[in-house]
C-alpha cells in the first residue's frame, strides 16, 4: 500500500513524474531531486467517515458516503485526497478495526500515519427525510479544529449538503479557492439517490457477493454512473468472472475520469481470457495518460503473448523502476527468447540479487546458460489466432513466461500528478502573461471537455487573474455557468466575454440559452456571428441546423 509522503516520495514516483513529463510534452525538464515535492505539504487531507446521529441503523451508510463525495470535490479543488484504501491501511497499521471510530487523538495518529496535512471529521442526523450535518477541519501540525461548518436540506438533496460542505472545506483551508458554490453543487450529475445508496452500500459490503449485486443495482438505477461500473467491473474481475468484468469495464467512457482505472482492469480480464490483442490496447490506452512502470509491463507482456518482440517496452518498464525483480525477470526472458543471452543472463542475475528467494530465477538462469530460449506460451483457444503454435517437445519442463501486474497504483499516479500540477504553474508563471493566459484557458477547455466542471472553473479563474479583460478565460466562465446550471450568470458572464472581445464560444452559449427559452430570432442571430467569425465552427454548424429544424433560418 502506498502511503502520501511528501518526505518520502522515493525514486520511484520521482521516475513517474518524469514519465509524466515527457508525455505532457515537457521535453527538457531540468532533473528531478526530492526536495521538488514539497509543494505536496498543506494540500493532503484526510476524510474520515461521518458519525451518524440519528439513531437509525439503516442510515449508516450516509456516513461513508462522505468520503467519497468530499473526496471527488476536494480532488477538483486542487487538493490531494487519501482514498478509502489507505485510510484502512492506517488503521489496521495501528490494530484498529476499519469500523473503528476514533478519538481526536486518534485521528491524529491517524492522519499522521498517512502525512495528511488537514483530516475533515463530521457528524449528521436525519429526522422527518431532513438531513443536517457538521463537519470540522483538524490542521494535524498545529493541533487545532475548527468551528463546526453546517449545511442541511432534504434527505433527498444529499448531494447538495454534501458538495457545499466540500466547498465550504475548500474556502476555509485555502481562502484564496475561487471557483463558483454552484459549480460545487452540479458537479455530481444525473446519479439518483437510490442508485448512490447502492454504490456506497456495495463498495462497503462486507461479502463479494453483496458487493456485486448492490453495485448491479446502482447501475440498473443510472446505467451512466461510472464509478458504479468501475467498481462493479473491478467486483466481477476479483470473483474471475472476466467477460462480464470486461463487460462493465467497456462501458466506461474513455473521457471519463475514471476511464484510466477501468481500462487496466478491462485489459487484465482481456488478458485472463486470452484476448491479448485487446488487452493490449487497453493496456496501451493507459499508458499514453498515465505511464506506470506496471501498466507499460503488461502492454509488453499482452503484446509478447501475440508472439511481438516486446524488449524496448521491457527495457522502458526497468528504466522506469530498477528496484523491481519482477521487471528483471520479464525483461531477461524476452531477452532470451529472442537470443540476447548475454543481457539475459545480466538481468537474471539482478532478479536474484533484489529477490534472492525467487524460485524461477535459477531455473531461467540455467536455461540461458544452456542456450535454449524460452518458448512462446500461449494458450490453445480461439481467442489467440496470430501467434506461433507451441513447440510439442522440449528438453525442460520449465518455460518461463512474463510476470503480469495485476495491482494499479492510482495513489502513485495521483501524487505525481499532484505534483506535476504543481510544477507546471511553477513553470507557467515565468512565461510572458498572454502566454500564461492561452495555456490556461486551454487547460479549461480541455476539461470542460472532459466533464471535469470544477477544475475547468479553476483554470479559467486562474487566467482571470492573471488578465482580467481575457474575452477567451470570461466565455469559458460562461461556458462553466451554463454547465453548472446558472443560467443568468451565463449570460451575463458571455456578453460580457463579448464586450470585450467578439468570440464564437460566447456567441454559441447565448445562442444555447436563446434556444433553451425559445427565443429562435435571437439564437440565429447569435449562431450567424459565431459563423461569421469561424465559419467551420462544427458546433455553430450543428445548432443551426437544430434552429432550421424549427423553421428558423438565420438572418
């Protein structure tokens, strides 16, 4: 288990964050040292589960709902969150049961066993289908709480006190936190109450079968909710039911947040049913976002199992993380598959000095020495039909065969991320300020795109600051409103984009509420600037379409 240290971030998240900057186009970074994560401080937070107060058993579920949502919102607002995994793995590091409900001082011990730097503790009581709940804010190095921070509603707008708790979290931890309350509280979707009960009732049953079957109604309730689908795919995948595994996990949307994780598990079922070729584009698919030692490992092994020459992915993966035998190993028998024996034998060598204890090693160091590369093994089903057959006598019964990983290291990639975020600002804030302004918007758009509302705000904010007559940083605002629901601030937020520059993305958002009220007149006005201006703009193209199916031609 991987735990948050900023003092501790280690050669191996050091060599992720390189990863990471060579696939984010940072060419020539200068070298990476330890003492460049320190920006990791002040930003972790600990969520542990609420205490409920109402006297009602079957409501204990609420109290692990909010983790999960304030940990989402918390993740949007530039904050490292500890995930529920590692929070287990603190608890049971210091005997305690993972029901546990601790103390203030426990909480303490707690958070400073995962280096969080601030732990939110809260409470809430349902009465009459009314929710209200509490929340504090503990600053582990200073020892101090907060006053409570309130919220309620109806039980069934749980997602409303829950997103304006986090908000409110966010602004009192960081008060200089800029993005809209309202933006905080569209952010979770169309995702129905029952269907989230479900969810949090499944990720916390206590038996796989449970889990499964809740996470099946959740996704029953809201077929499009993909933290359902990736925890149920991950579900069917530990009960090695890998079709239906690969089933749910292919419904994730590859634009979606959660399409990384999904697809390392889709590529494992793939893999275990020996569908290599499309484990390895699942596999492929990650590692172009998120370049883990152990997610490029099993593209190589995916693609060695088709019969490819895998060495230059294998010799990535080591480059990337020399301390793991595992690593070694498959690099040194598609070494001497392919009749490298020297390196081969070299690698196997260094397996068995990392692992000393490693059983395969010796034998595989034999067969090298005896010049006899290891055979392609590869299964006799119809799944695999481009690999060469499997020879029908050998000297040996051992045949060594690449090690997958079968573990995905999110917490790893996250803090990387973390701080790469933080090391692209960094660099950011020496370009010319037109620059800066352009990479920002940029930034937003790209995650707009990606349905990331919260942090597409941020980063047109952050232009905002920078040039505060930005037409391009005010439309995306306008495009952040629109999304999130407050539609007089949209307007408002376009036609002033407008006032200072003419631009087509605010042109089209006024166009898109003109034709939400039905105001064709105005909307194809609209839609005829934003062509004027970009005359293949495909959105202006398809909206006046929409407007001609109306009857509606524009002037």
């Amino acid at each position: 288990m991987l735990r948050f240290s900023s003092s501790r971030l280690g050669q191996r998240s050091l060599s992720l964050l390189f990863l990471l900057l060579i696939a984010c186009g940072v060419s020539q970074a200068a070298p990476l040292q330890a003492s460049d994560t320190s920006e990791l401080n002040g930003r972790v937070v600990l969520v542990l589960p609420f205490e409920n107060h109402s006297g009602q058993a079957d409501l204990s579920w609420i109290g692990e709902s909010f983790p999960d949502t304030l940990n989402q919102r918390l993740n949007s607002s530039g904050f490292l969150t500890i995930s529920s995994d590692d929070r287990k793995y603190a608890l049971d590091h210091l005997g305690l049961p993972t029901d546990f409900r601790p103390t203030r001082a426990t909480t303490i011990r707690i958070a400073q066993t995962l280096d969080a730097s601030y732990v939110i503790i809260g409470s809430y009581n349902v009465s009459q289908g009314h929710i209200t709940a509490q929340a504090q804010i503990v600053e582990v190095n200073h020892l101090s709480m907060s006053t409570p921070i309130e919220d309620s509603n109806m039980l069934v707008r749980l997602f409303d006190v829950q997103n304006d708790l986090a908000w409110k979290i966010a602004r009192q931890i960081d008060p200089k936190f800029n993005v809209a309350q309202q933006t905080f509280l569209a952010a979770s979707g169309q995702v129905s109450l029952s269907a989230f009960e479900s969810y949090i009732r499944g990720i916390s049953a206590s038996t796989p079968q449970e889990r499964v079957q809740r996470l099946k109604v959740a996704v029953q309730l809201s077929p499009g909710y993909t933290a359902a689908l990736l925890a149920l795919g991950k579900a069917q995948f530990t009960e090695r039911d890998f079709d239906q595994a690969a089933a749910t996990l292919g419904r994730v949307p590859r634009s979606d947040r959660r399409a990384l994780e999904a697809n390392f598990y889709l590529g494992l079922a793939q893999f275990n049913s020996g569908r290599y070729a499309d484990a390895e584009k699942a596999f492929a698919f990650v590692a172009t976002r998120l370049p883990l030692p152990e997610v490029i490992n099993n593209e190589a092994v995916a693609s060695s199992r088709q019969g490819h020459n895998a060495i230059a992915l294998f010799e990535r993966v080591v480059a990337a993380d020399p301390n793991d035998a595992d690593f070694h190993y498959n690099l040194a028998v598609s070494l001497a598959r392919h009749g490298d024996y020297a390196r081969a034998q070299s690698e196997a060598d260094q397996v068995m000095h990392l692992r000393p204890k490693d059983t395969e090693a010796p034998q595989l160091k034999s067969l090298i020495a005896a010049g006899r590369p290891p055979e392609q093994i590869l299964p006799a089903d119809a799944h695999t039909t481009t690999a060469p057959a499997v020879a029908t006598t050998r000297p040996s019964t051992f045949e060594p065969v690449e090690r997958i990983r079968r573990t995905y290291s999110e917490a790893s990639f996250r803090q990387a991320a973390f701080q790469l975020d933080q090391m692209r600002a960094a660099r950011m804030a020496t370009l010319p300020s037109s620059e800066q302004v352009a990479q920002y918007v940029q930034l937003g758009r790209d995650y707009l795109a990606q349905g990331l509302v919260p942090e597409a705000e941020q980063q047109f904010q952050s232009a905002l600051g920078i040039n505060g007559s930005s037409a391009e940083a005010r439309a995306g605002i306008a495009e952040v409103r629109e999304q999130s629901g407050d539609r007089i601030a949209a307007r408002s937020e376009a036609q002033a984009s407008l006032q200072l520059h003419p631009n087509p993305r605010a042109y089209l958002v006024l166009a898109r509420l003109d034709l939400h009220d039905n105001q064709n007149q105005s909307c194809a006005s609209n839609i005829a600037q934003a062509l004027k201006l970009d005359p293949r703009n495909t959105a202006a193209l398809g909206m006046k379409q929409a407007l001609a199916s109306r009857g509606q031609s524009l002037p």
